[in-house]
C-alpha cells in the first residue's frame, strides 16, 4: 500500500533529548512514531474500516505477484497426477 510522509514539528532541545535518552534503552524515534500512529489507528479507525482497508491490501498483494509459467502450457494439476 502506498504510504504518505507525516511531518511533525518539536522544539529542537527537546528532540535532542528525546533522542539522546531513547538512544541509551537502544529505542528508535521512526519505530516509536510508526508504533504511536498504529496504536491511533487502531484506537479511532472503526474495526470494519481496518478490515476493508487489510482486505484491500491483500488484493493488492496478489494482484502485483508475477504470474508463474509453465512450461508447454502445462497447468500445475497437469504434473500432479
């Protein structure tokens, strides 16, 4: 799925220290933001609008596989028998 940039604005002193303090419990900013919005997501987004948009991702996932060929036409039930 395609995804959009999110831009915040902090007080430079306190990034620093966000960022100094989470580097020494070895914590990531981008993955603690990416957790924080998936936790909104979950706690505003109504269950059947997350399952509509999961649905949605995993037809997209199968529509962008490549499509396997097989040699002579053959379909996979062919070599099965």
């Amino acid at each position: 799925m395609k995804k959009d940039i999110i831009t915040v604005s902090l007080e430079a002193e306190k990034l620093r220290a966000i960022k100094k303090y989470m580097e020494k419990k070895d914590a990531d900013v981008q993955e603690e933001m990416v957790d924080q919005l998936q936790k909104l997501y979950e706690k505003y987004v109504p269950a059947n609008v997350r399952e509509y948009i999961d649905e949605r991702e995993e037809d997209e996932g199968k529509n962008n596989k490549p499509k396997q060929r097989f040699k002579n036409n053959e379909m996979p039930s062919d070599k099965m028998e």
